[in-house]
C-alpha cells in the first residue's frame, strides 16, 4: 500500500525557513511527478511547486525565487525548502505523488506550516 509521509513543518517567523520531506513507501511502479500543494486558512487546496521524474520543475508565482523543489529518486523522496517565508505561507502543506502509466494520485496527510511574528 502506497503511503507518502511528510516531515518537517512547525512555526516560524517571517523571513525564516523550513524544509519540508515526503517520503513514499509501497511503491510498486514508477513515480512521474512528486509535489507540494496547500490549504490555507478559508482557502481553497493550490499547487505550490511540481518536480518531474527527469527533474523539471513548476512553481505557483508567489514562490518563485523563495521555495525550491528538489528530489532523490533513489529514496522515493520530495523536499520543498522554504525560504524568505511569508504569514501568507501559512497552511496546511500536502505532499503528492502520481504513480504508474495511469498517473494515479496518492496524497500524505499534510504538515502545517505557521508563519508568524
């Protein structure tokens, strides 16, 4: 059974940084795309960044220049590294991988992220 199990969230100040990891096990066939999504406070879930198996990577606008995706395929594992937060950072942090010839979508838990002063 596939699980994805993110570490790595807490509070922080504004213009600190976190790294966040996701680690996936259960894993029977390839995975193609690994990212981070969101879920603000009485916000809708967004993507934040997307890493591809050969390492090419997309990013919402507000994080461009601050968070860097990144991944070891070997460990089946995604990092996001937050710099320069921001209190509108501040959500519920979801890792996310699709796996196999039919992309099939598996989610972890989430990790919550509190930026604030």
């Amino acid at each position: 059974q596939v699980q994805l199990v993110e570490s790595g969230g807490g509070a922080v100040q504004p213009g600190g940084s976190l790294r966040l990891s996701c680690a996936a096990s259960g894993i029977s066939s390839s995975i193609n795309v690994m990212g981070w999504y969101r879920q603000g406070p009485g916000k809708e879930r967004e993507l934040v960044a997307v890493i591809s198996s050969g390492s090419r990577t997309t990013y919402i606008d507000s994080v461009k220049g601050r968070f860097t995706i990144s991944r070891d395929n070997a460990k089946n594992t995604v990092y996001l590294q937050m710099n320069s937060l921001k209190p509108e950072d501040t959500a519920v942090y979801y890792c996310n991988a699709k796996i196999g010839v039919y992309f099939a979508d598996f989610w972890g838990k989430g990790t919550l992220v509190n930026v604030s002063s």
